[in-house]
C-alpha cells in the first residue's frame, strides 16, 4: 500500500511516513461504519462507499480497488478481501497520499477504449482526485462514450 511505512498507535491503527491513519481489515470496515465483506470489490463499488470515487490502476479488477473519498480526505483499498482504510487528517497529508498512490499504481489507465469503424481507437480517461475540495469531476468516461 501507498506510504505504508508504519508505526502502530494502537492495536487497531497505525500512523504511516506521511501521518496519516491506516486502519486494516474488520477495523477499516468498523470505522467506515459498514459490515465486513471480503468477497468481491463490487459492495464497495455499488453499496459500501457512496460518494467516493474510484482511483483507476492497472490492476483493477473483481479482486481488487482503490476509492478516494475527497470530502472526507480518506483513501480504501480492497485487495482479494484485505481492507485498508487511510483518513488524512490534513489537506497536505491527502495531497502526500495521492501522490504517493500516483507513484506506486503510475498513470490512470484508460477508462474506455472506442473504436471507429475505420479501425481508429479513441482512449477516454477519468481525472484521479488531485485532493483540492474545489475539483469539479464531469461525467464519466463511460458516460462520455455511451453518449457519443
């Protein structure tokens, strides 16, 4: 996980390099104020986090995610049923997390991949949270190709 150079406070909680919170597993799922799934990815998606974005990585797939929630300066991590939560309790300690998730998953990929009946592809991206309150999102790339 992104800046995950830990020093424990409490049983349940851990401060990583950037002093953020990291809570793991049913104490992730406890703070959240949810019940504990370690199936799928897709409770997080459709039920668990509403209002939080997903972080978009090479490696998503039904085993594994990654959500910001702006607002809240928190970050989820679903990886084949373990759960990491990290709340920030500053805007610059959000910004550090992102950044730090920026260098550890690399550059979004493509949401969407279009393509004409000529053979040429169109690639359509979603903006990654950037941690400023103020970045307004449009619609998403999916909604951008099902519209065209």
């Amino acid at each position: 996980m992104p800046g995950d150079y830990a020093r424990p406070v409490r049983p349940s909680m851990v401060l990583n390099a950037f002093g953020n919170e990291v809570y793991r597993d049913t104490f992730a799922d406890e703070k959240l104020g949810i019940k504990s799934q370690r199936d799928s990815r897709y409770y997080y998606d459709w039920e668990a986090l509403p209002g939080w974005r997903q972080y978009d990585t090479t490696q998503d797939a039904a085993y594994f995610g990654v959500w910001v929630d702006v607002p809240g300066r928190r970050t989820f991590t679903y990886c084949e049923g373990d759960r990491a939560l990290v709340i920030c309790p500053t805007v610059e300690s959000f910004k550090l997390e992102l950044a730090d998730m920026e260098r550890c998953y690399g550059a979004a990929p493509a949401s969407v991949r279009c393509y004409g009946d000529d053979g040429s592809q169109a690639l359509l991206y979603d903006a990654r949270p950037s941690g400023d309150h103020d970045q307004v999102f449009g619609p998403s790339a999916i909604a951008v190709a099902l519209s065209a």
